[in-house]
C-alpha cells in the first residue's frame, strides 16, 4: 500500500486528499482481485475504506484525469528525446440500452459493426523508449460526436427520375461553381471533437515538451482530417489507400498546370528508389517522393513500401504521407510504425484494468472507470519501475498483490508473528504462485 500512496503524491494537488485516497483503495483492490473488475467485485477485494458506497461516490466525482495523467507521465517518463501524440478509436461491447452513449461502432477486432460505446484515445509516445502513456481518453457518442440524432436530419426534395438522369448525365462541374480553396474546411462534429481533445492536451503538455507530429491510422487519410491537424499546430503522418490517385510533380513550362503524370503502382520509378534489402525470400523496396493528390491542398511527403516475393512473383504496397515534407523516410517509417503502441494500452485496460467489465451506465461513471482502466496501465509501468523491474509482466504484477493479500491474512491468523527469514521465504514461495517464469517465457 505504501508504495502505491507514493506514486499517486504527485497527483494529489489535482484531485484533492479524500479522492486520492479513495483511488488507492480502489487500485490496491484491482492490483490483488481476481475475475472481473466491477465496482462490486472492487467492494469485494477493498480493504477498510473501501465500501461500495465510497467506490460509487468515486466513480461519481468530477476528476480532470487529463492532468491526472499528465502530472503522472511527466514524474515517470524519460525526459529527454523525441516525443509524438498518437490518436486511435477503441470499441467496448456493451449490451442493453441504459448505458451512456451506446450505439453501433465499427470494432476493428470482430471486423465487423458491433453495439457497444467508443472513446477516443490520446497518447504520447516516446521515440527513444518506444512506449505510449495515455493521456487522454473521451467516449464518441452518436448524437453529440459523429452527428447522427434522429429527427434533425434535413429532408432532401422529391425529384422525377428525368430530371435526376439529367443531372447526372450533365457532364462538367455546375453552372456558376467557382474553384474551392481546399485549406478552407467545414469540420464534421466528430473532427471539432477531435480537434478540440488535441488542442487540450497540447495545451497542458506543450509547455514541457516538444511535440510536432501527430499520428493517427487511415481514417485520417483524407484533406479535412490533415487541414485539422494542421490547425492544431502540428504536422500529420497517415495513412493513403492502396489505390489512391497521386501525380507527380509538374515540372514542365505551363504556370497553370499542376499535376505531372499520374503514379503507377505497378511501375514505380527507379529513380525515387531510396532503399531496397532482401530477407528470406522478400524483397522490400521503399520510395520516397513529394507528391500531389487532387482532393488534398497542398504536397504530400509519400513514402512507398513495396514487398514482393521471390518465389510466387506477388507484389503489395503500402502508402505512408506526412504534411511534413522534409521528414526522411526513415523516421516517417519508425514513427508510424510506433502508433501500434496504443493498441497495448487498449489490450492491457480490456485484459486487466476492467475496460471490457465494467457495468456503470451513467455518463460521469461510464467517463471515470474507462479513464481509469487507461490510468491503471500507466500506473502499472510506474510501480514496476518502483520495484526495479521495468519488464515484469501484469500477470506477475497482480500474483505478487494476490500473495500479499493472501499472506497477510494468513498471518492474523497465528498465535504469533513468524520471523523475519520466514515471513521472507513465504513472500517468495506465496507471491510466486500464478506467477509466469519470465526466462522460460522468453526462452
């Protein structure tokens, strides 16, 4: 217990001594209970001060878990190097109707529409670490978010099937259409929602450290999502689709024209080849060139990974931009590839911290215990880092709380207290049951 009442001082001027508190009996309770994590199961598990009484008052408190967070990452993280924020959806299942924000979302691991509630991920990454904190956690609800409120939708007008087939034969664009500036966007209420979650975290954490790229996977592969971004003050690093329309450069003497000959996938100049190694029997080949795309405003930084199999002659690409256009492809190649970090933030939160238990169905509890199965992986690398092993697995972590709890409880049952060795050796025999050897894992 002591150990977790230390780490959670440097958040105590955030949240106040009654809360702080409260949110140790309630991650002593996660660290040691087994089965899923509910506020009943926590009553169950807490020690004195733990009543379901004060673990609902919990979940029922106004907490800024941004600076929560954010004044919990700042003591634990490397201070120095490279830093990006990351962004990226998570899909909870949920049954019934009561609960807060409960619609059909796209889950990317049943690949398919399920019902349940989804929140919007913020993270920072440390490039020399290669490890992702959570900083921020919002839940995207249908009515208020992706703007789909039944009843306010504008009803279109009734047209004849001639007079629809004459609009849509017409060739050319509309009578009296003018030329768009592509930088001048209307955000869509779910990137306002995004744009503002940015804004917010860069304003608490910007001041501390640098941050200049901003990732997100290819939902963002679009001109509005980039002009938003841009509009935060940072740049973005994407995804395109496989197929999508890039030209070249236009380098010849006509002012007006702007795109050069249109990329072809299957022909890729040599002369843009900046890398190309074999392993096994792949052959990867990575391109790197500035590029153009009609439905986006400005250049684009595009990166081409090409893998082609020596023995069955297939080929597949992947497209990779940035706004930036300086950035080489290495490090366009390495940050990308660092945004998967947040899917282990979101599997260690549904696996241990109770984001896929949880039963609350109000909004303010609903927010509290998912920001708090976020926070929970946050804290697990911290209290790891308090022990002196960093690389000790959640399995590990929790039998070691579980065989304390157990130990201590058998010990008010004795007559009298064992010795100092003994009550040494039954800490390592107990804590170790359940526990996963590490070298044969690894072995």
């Amino acid at each position: 217990m002591t150990e977790i009442i230390t780490l959670l001082s440097c958040i105590e001027p955030i949240i106040g001594k009654k809360i702080q508190k409260q949110l140790s009996i309630i991650i002593k309770a996660m660290l040691t209970m087994n089965g899923r994590i509910t506020m009943l199961g926590l009553s169950r598990w807490s020690e004195k001060g733990g009543s379901y009484s004060t673990i609902n008052r919990f979940f029922h408190s106004e907490i800024d878990w941004l600076k929560v967070n954010w004044y919990f990452i700042k003591k634990h993280m490397p201070k120095r190097g490279v830093f990006l924020l990351a962004g990226d959806e998570v899909v909870v299942t949920k049954s019934g109707k009561k609960t807060h924000g409960i619609g059909r979302f796209f889950s990317s691991i049943q690949n398919q529409v399920t019902t349940g509630i989804s929140f919007l991920n913020l993270s920072i990454i440390s490039v020399n670490s290669g490890k992702a904190w959570s900083i921020f956690m919002g839940q995207i609800t249908n009515k208020n978010v992706k703007g789909c409120s039944k009843g306010k939708e504008k009803k279109k007008s009734k047209k004849s099937k001639s007079e629809s087939k004459k609009e849509k034969n017409k060739a050319g664009r509309k009578e009296g259409s003018k030329n768009k500036d592509k930088k001048v966007i209307e955000l869509s209420p779910y990137l306002n929602f995004v744009k503002k979650s940015i804004s917010r975290v860069l304003a608490v954490i910007k001041k501390i450290i640098p941050i200049t790229y901003f990732l997100f996977d290819g939902a963002f592969g679009n001109n509005n999502a980039l002009q938003m971004v841009l509009q935060t003050g940072l740049h973005l690093i994407s995804k395109l689709r496989r197929d999508s329309a890039l030209y070249f450069e236009y380098k010849g003497d006509n002012k007006k024209q702007k795109y050069g000959d249109k990329i072809d996938y299957g022909n890729l100049p040599e002369e843009y080849l900046v890398e190309m190694k074999l392993e096994k029997s792949i052959i990867t080949k990575i391109y790197q060139m500035k590029m153009r795309h009609k439905l986006f405003a400005d250049y684009l930084n595009i990166v081409i990974i090409v893998k082609i199999n020596i023995k069955n002659g297939r080929k597949a690409h992947v497209i990779l931009f940035s706004s930036d256009l300086d950035l080489d492809y290495e490090k366009l190649i390495h940050y990308y590839s660092l945004r998967f970090q947040i899917e282990f933030i979101f599997r260690d939160a549904k696996q241990h911290w109770g984001l896929e238990d949880f039963m609350n169905v109000k909004e303010k509890a609903v927010h509290n215990f998912a920001n708090l199965s976020t926070f929970m992986v946050n804290f697990s690398y911290g209290i790891r880092r308090e022990f002196g092993n960093e690389k000790m697995s959640i399995i590990n972590l929790k039998a070691r709380f579980h065989g304390v709890k157990y130990l201590n409880e058998i010990i008010k049952l004795l007559p009298q207290k064992p010795d100092a060795i003994l009550m040494n050796t039954l800490y390592q025999k107990i804590t170790a049951i359940g526990a996963i050897d590490e070298e044969k894992r690894v072995a």
